[in-house]
C-alpha cells in the first residue's frame, strides 16, 4: 500500500494551512479547518471524500475552527486535546491516545507551548511502517523553519510557555528523520512564521537547520540549550491582531454553527444610513483609488483581498454592527466568510447600489487624495508597516506607527499635526491608515499611491534601515 494521500489546503490571507487525508474507504480527515469551509469541502468534492473526522490542533486564536460546522452539517467525529475545556460534544484526547480511522491510526502527542493545551497529531498506517508514523500534524509547534509564537495567553505565561515549546520541539525531533511535518501555520501567518518558507517539511531537515533550534549556540552541531531558544523565540516576536485575544475563548465555547447560506443583505440609501445614524460602522472594501474618489464620509477602507479578514479583526469593533460598500464586481460571498472565519457573525447589510446611488441621493461624500510619490513635498510621513518591514527600509524621516496600532487610545499624539500623507508597501493599508485618521477629524490627509521603493525611485534617494526612534 502507498503512503495516505494528504491534501494541503493554504488559506493565503492569514498565513495557514488545512490538511485533508484520505482514509482509503471514501472517508476523509480534515486538520485544522476553519469556518470558512468553502476550499476544504471543493477539495473533499475532488477527492470523492466525505469528512467523517475534524481535528484540532489546538484553540485556535487567528481564526474560528470549522470542525463545530463539520459535525453539525457532516456528522464529522471532532477530536482534540483533552485538557481543552470545550464546551462542545467532542473526543478529548490525552497524550498517548489513539483513534482508529480505519487502516489508519491517529495518536495525540501533547506539545503545549503555542497554547497551553496544544497537541500535535500523528499519523500511522499499519500497511506502512506499523509504529513509524508517515507524518505529524504540527500544528503550532514545530513550523517550517520555526515555532509558533507562546505570548498569546498573555504576558504572565509568555517565558513559561517558551520553556513548554523547547520541550515539545525536541521531543517531536525524536521522531525519525522521514516523517513529514504539516504544520497549521506558514508564511503569512501572525503566530510566527518566516516569510518565503515552504508549507511542509520533515523531522530530519528541521533537526538540521531549523534556525530557532541549531546554530553556533550548538556548537554547530545538535540542538541549542533551552535559554538559547527562549531567547530566540522571544527576540523575534511582533505585534499580532487584536482580535487574537478573543477568538480563542470562542473556539472553546464552540463556533454557532452558521445554519444559513451566507448573504449580505441589500440595504437601499435611506436604510444604509439609518443604521450609519444608530451606531453601525461604515466599511468600505473597494481599492484605495475608488475609496479616494469618494466615500461615505467615516467610512474604513479595508481592501477586499486575501488578508481582508486579518484587518477586519484588527481594526474594527466586533460588537458594533457593519455596514458594508463594494463595488458591483466584488464578491459579496468572500467578503461575508471572511468575516465569519475571525468572528464577525452580524454584518448588517450592503449599501444597494454602491457608492453611485449613494452619490445620485444627494448624500455627502468625503475624499482622500493619492499622491505619486513626486507630488508628497514637504508633508510629514506615516509609515504605518510593521515593524520588521520599517527597520528593513524606509524613507528618511518617515514617522513609524503600525497600522494595528491607530486604534490604540492616545496614539494619535504619535503622530505630527499639519499635512500628512501616509504610506505602506502599495498603498492598501496606507489608505486604511488614513480613513481611521479621518474618522478622528483630521482633514490634512493624503495616501502615497505605492511604497517606499517607489519613493526612492522617483525621489532619487536611497531608503534607510534601522528601527524608529
């Protein structure tokens, strides 16, 4: 018999990865599924499988677990950690334990560190080594070059929870050289993982440059001590989502179900702004040019692309209602999952028509100029990227404050008064940037149609490196 077939499924906006295997009998095993379902079951429809298992790795924070969904709709088997505390009918698994799926085994191996509760899954086929597994589920253990960020249960556990992730990782590098390693979480991902990796690996070329685990602290040879990992882990830390604080609680609840096929409703001028006049928050996902040539005024731009759903969680108030304009050749459908998959289970509508039946009523209209980077002048710049992204190169005398930072009380001090344009690596989240300054009542405002490398190339100077002051 040949090895399982074991189907990746990378969801690009945040970073991750689901794996779907194929227990032999027409029967499937899905990893680490989010809500957002729609690629899992297109690949389960190709396989000819239907899922009868959902596992989890772990309480997931940057996004909402779809196993709830699978087993409400597919009668799927949900199996996970057993020290968890979830609220919802599932198979708790403990170290060691084991489920039989049928030719092929799954054994829980505890690796807490990511989250207190993690556990990595193996996957053993008696036709194929007996013992030896073919593959780990990682999880956010072991990743692709790294190992998932330990400060997301808070401050207080951040070290203890790097000294549980060394001790995961080396037990799971005991496994023998071929196994291979399908991580949850890859490039893209806020929980800590190298830009440009690839999405899978195996024990052996992990054990022998895995950058986090080896290196001239080892002598180079074997693995470094556990203060040398720490110190590793916790130096390479950045910011990560605000929403990540709640999501894991809700995962542990267990998702609602979502019983309805997904829609916006059609809200038509008059009752789009009823609802802007009772609290609801304007969103707008169109591209920054159209957002720049006219908005409903207090409107977020939030750009309809593959990491919509990150900024949506980042930026904007659960607990308020959405209000959504787009234009009439975006997918209402992505934007509405998108939602869904980090927790946004109420947006109340779309402005009917878009912008230009908001216009022909007769209705304010707010604009944000964008500007080539020739036109910027003497107006002061916000470089509102990451941090990493800032120190690699930016523009001489830039002023830094990450995007997801804008939200944060009292940050606007941050930042200098009189024109300003801000600026990202094109232009998307610059254009946020600008729309949350809007909503403070700044009027000053401009967005740098491009990043700082179209910058430089107009301007004719070269970018500095180094973090800001």
């Amino acid at each position: 018999m040949t090895a399982p077939t074991v189907i990746l499924v990378v969801d690009e906006g945040l970073g991750n990865s689901a794996y779907l295997v194929d227990l032999g009998d027409g029967r499937g095993l899905v990893v680490d599924a989010a809500r957002d379902l729609r690629a899992v079951r297109a690949a389960a429809e190709r396989a000819g499988l239907r899922i009868a298992y959902a596992a989890d790795t772990h309480l997931h924070a940057d996004f909402l677990s779809g196993a709830v969904q699978l087993a409400a709709t597919d009668g799927a088997v949900v199996l996970a950690s057993a020290t968890g505390g979830r609220q919802f009918p599932h198979t708790g698994l403990a170290d060691g334990d084991e489920v039989d799926l049928g030719g092929l085994r799954l054994r829980a191996m505890a690796t807490p560190g990511h989250t207190p509760e993690h556990v990595a899954f193996l996957l053993l086929d008696s036709d194929v080594g007996g013992e030896v597994p073919v593959g780990v589920f990682t999880g956010g253990s072991l990743l692709v070059g790294s190992a998932a960020r330990t400060d997301l249960a808070g401050a207080d556990r951040t070290q203890e929870l790097a000294r549980a992730q060394y001790a995961s990782l080396t037990r799971l590098l005991t496994l023998p050289d071929a196994t291979a390693v399908w991580p949850t979480h890859g490039a893209g991902s806020f929980c800590s993982a190298p830009p440009g990796a690839d999405r899978t690996t195996t024990i052996g070329r992990e054990r022998a440059g895995n950058p986090l685990l080896t290196g001239a602290a080892a002598g180079g040879v074997g693995i470094v001590d556990e203060a040398t990992f720490v110190t590793r882990l916790l130096g390479g830390l950045g910011s990560y989502p605000a929403y990540f604080a709640r999501l894991g609680e809700v995962n542990r609840r267990g998702p609602a179900p979502v019983t309805e096929p997904a829609a916006l409703p059609a809200l038509d001028v008059t009752a789009f702004a009823a609802h802007l006049a009772a609290g609801a928050q304007a969103l707008d996902v169109r591209t920054p040019a159209a957002f720049a040539a006219g908005h409903v005024p207090g409107a977020v731009s939030i750009t309809l692309r593959p990491v919509f759903a990150t900024w949506l969680g980042w930026l904007l108030d659960p607990g308020q209602p959405i209000v959504v304009v787009r234009d009439l050749d975006q997918d209402p459908d992505e934007i509405l999952w998108q939602a869904l998959k980090v927790g946004y289970d109420h947006l109340a509508g779309e402005l009917a028509g878009g912008m230009p039946a908001w216009t022909a009523a007769g209705r304010p209209v707010a604009t944000i100029p964008l500007l080539d980077p020739d036109q910027v002048g003497d107006r002061h710049l916000l470089d509102i990227r990451q941090d990493g992204e800032y120190t690699a190169g930016h523009v001489p005398g830039a002023v830094h404050l990450e995007l997801g930072d804008l939200t944060i009380p009292g940050a606007a001090a941050r930042i200098p008064g009189g024109p300003l344009v801000t600026m990202c690596g094109h232009g998307e989240r610059a254009m946020t940037a600008a729309s949350l300054l809007a909503r403070t009542g700044r009027t000053d405002l401009a967005v740098l149609d491009g990043g700082p490398g179209d910058w430089a190339a107009a301007i004719g100077l070269r970018l500095v490196s180094g973090a800001s002051r």
